[in-house]
C-alpha cells in the first residue's frame, strides 16, 4: 500500500499558547470484516498505535481501531516552550510503520 | 401549421441535440446534493482526504521513470501553468490514432510512448495520483470540451448510450439524471451526473476513484452489463457527459458519498 502523510502546523507559533496540529495519513483501515471477490476474508490492517513526540517527549498518542475510517485525520493542540521538531510515528498491524514530521519556530 | 412546426422543431432538438438537457441556469455541481458535512469536507484543501493523492501525483509527476529516463516534469516544465486548464478540455480526440482518450489514457500514452516505460493499472494508485495532480491544476476552471470534427463521432455514441435503456432495470442514464434529479432515490438525493469531480474520493470506496469506475458503479446499481474500464464507449460516454455539463468547474479532487 502506497504510504503518504499530510501534516499542517504553524510555522511560528507563540511560546506557551495552544496551536493546532493536522496530520492525514494514508491508510485503508482494512477493518478485517471484509472479503474480497472471491468470499476469502481481507486481513485486518489498522493503524493501531500513533503517537507524536515534541523534541523526544510525548505530546499526543492514540489507538485507532476498525471503527475508523480509511486515510485516519487527526487534529489535536499542543503548547510548545521551545523551538523544535514534532514528530508522528505510527503502526500498523501488518508491522508497516509510517513516520512524519514537522519543525516549528516558537517565539515571544 | 404553427404548432406543426414547432413541433417538429422540438423532435428535431431532441433528435439532434446541440444543447444539454439541463440549460446551463440549472446545472448544478455534484457537490450541492450532499450534505454540509461533505462540502465542507471538499472544501477545505487539508480535510480533503483526494490531497493526499494530489500530493503523491506531484512526486510521481517530478520522478524520472522507464528506460527513457524522463519524468513528466522533464518535458512539461511548469505543472501549475502547462497543465491548467487541460482537464476542464478532456476528453479528446488523440491526433495520433484518432480515437477518443480521457486524461487516464493521456498519461498512460504520454508513459509508454515518451517516457518508455509500462503503461499504468487501471484504478492503480500512482494513475490515480497522476490524474489527481494533473486535474487539480485545472480546479476552477470550466469544463469546455469540444464535440466538433473528428470528436463528434464519439459525442454521438455518448449521447446514444446516455439515452439507451440498459440492464434488467431497463434504465438509461437520463431516467434518474435528467427526469429525476433532486429527488430521492432511498436515502439518496439523485444528482445531474456532472464529471466535474472527478478523479474523486467517494466515502463508499475509501478511496480515491475515475469517473470511469464510478460509471461502472452505476452500470452496477441498474444491473447492467458491465463495460471494462478501458473501453471505448465509456470514454465516448465520458465525453457527452463533460459536454452536458458545459461551464462547471473542475472540483478534483472532489468528495462524494
């Protein structure tokens, strides 16, 4: 499956005030309920853990499961003190691990 | 006699239609029969999840492949400006081999020939991407395609498939999207059938999708014989739908239910 991501974050952001963060991944989500033109089963395939890092401490993490549709689009806040890198890493249950990332400049 | 007259002219204007069924003050955008959720969703260029697809056409667009060595980017320099305004032309006559290609046949021509290497899947995902990234340079414009010389036999046999009746449900195209449009089929409101959207994400599919495989679905909900997505009369069917659906802009990626 073809991988890919899409990630949004301010360029500058403020020291200390909230910012929203977009990630959009590409993923099926097989949800393992399915099966294909010939009635065999299609193995589930979600993105079961993602988790995003702030220069190495976790900001945000996640367990998606099969009630999730397919390329998964995450948005959450984060507050930042110091100019740094976000980082997003995630897994899915085929071992396939993803990676993104995004610098951000923190000012005042 | 007046009324003769008229009358034959009206059978004449159905016969030989040079208008579209739908005048254009009443065309409406695939988009505007879905709910708030989904335009929002096309709208916003990030929510959009056909983006993704766009942003992986435009690696593929930049990467040299095949034993030419050549990427697209190699001979179509600036993508924003040579590619604008293509999609909203297409489908067209190739001048090569005189037969009508939509934008899917374009690359797979433009891969095979030029860059020398193997054509592209149908529905694959890096054809997807491709036309993805080649329509979304086109997004705003209005769809122009053009019926005349050598394209006018293909409108013909769009046109003639559009009205035909197909399937067990004995159904043409126009019984649901010209007599019956903003009314409700189920749960669903049936739209005009614009192309404007299209390479589209359709929330059905979880994916990315041609027009061509969204007119097989239909071909399927009406329980017709199904055409492969390569053959010709499904282009030519592409072609008279852009053409009714004269002045929309290109939405692609769009997002439909």
């Amino acid at each position: 499956m073809a991988a890919g991501s899409r990630v949004q974050v301010p360029t500058e952001v403020r020291r200390g005030e909230p910012f929203e963060v977009k990630i959009s991944v590409r993923h099926p989500m097989e949800t393992g309920f399915r099966v294909d033109d010939m009635g065999k089963p299609i193995a589930r395939n979600t993105i079961h853990e993602f988790i995003c890092r702030y220069n190495g401490t976790p900001v945000f993490a996640a367990n998606l499961g099969s009630g999730i549709a397919a390329n998964p689009y995450l948005r959450f806040f984060v507050t930042a003190l110091d100019s740094g890198e976000l980082k997003f890493e995630w897994v899915d249950d085929a071992g396939e691990r993803g990676d993104a990332a995004a610098t951000l400049r923190v000012t005042g | 006699m007046r009324i003769g007259i008229l009358l034959l002219a009206l059978l004449a204007g159905n016969t030989f239609a040079q208008t579209p069924a739908i005048p254009a003050s009443e065309l409406r955008s695939g988009v505007s029969f879905g709910s708030a959720e989904l335009r929002a969703m096309q709208s916003d260029d990030f929510a959009n999840p056909g983006m993704l697809w766009v942003e992986r056409g435009q690696k593929l667009w930049q990467t040299p492949v095949g034993s030419a060595g050549r990427a697209c980017a190699s001979c179509h320099s600036d993508a924003s400006l040579a590619l604008k305004g293509v999609a909203a032309r297409y489908p067209v006559v190739n001048a090569s081999d005189r037969r009508v290609i939509d934008l899917e046949a374009r690359i797979n021509a433009c891969r095979t020939s030029q860059q020398k290497a193997p054509a592209l899947a149908a529905e694959s995902e890096d054809l997807l991407a491709l036309t993805a990234f080649v329509a979304h340079q086109s997004r705003g414009m209005p769809l122009a395609v053009s019926i005349s010389d050598s394209a006018r036999a293909f409108f013909d046999q769009g046109r003639d498939f559009y009205y035909a009746r197909h399937g067990q449900m004995d159904l043409s195209c126009a019984d649901c999207h010209e007599h019956n449009w903003g009314r409700k089929l189920l749960a669903e409101t049936i739209s005009q059938g614009h192309p404007n959207a299209y390479p589209a994400y359709r929330l059905e599919w979880q994916s990315l999708g041609s027009l061509a495989r969204r007119i097989r679905a239909c071909l399927f909900g009406i329980r017709a014989q199904m055409l492969a997505s390569d053959d010709p009369q499904l282009t030519a069917l592409e072609l008279f739908l852009a053409w009714r659906a004269d002045g929309l802009p290109v939405e692609a990626p769009g997002v439909r239910r």
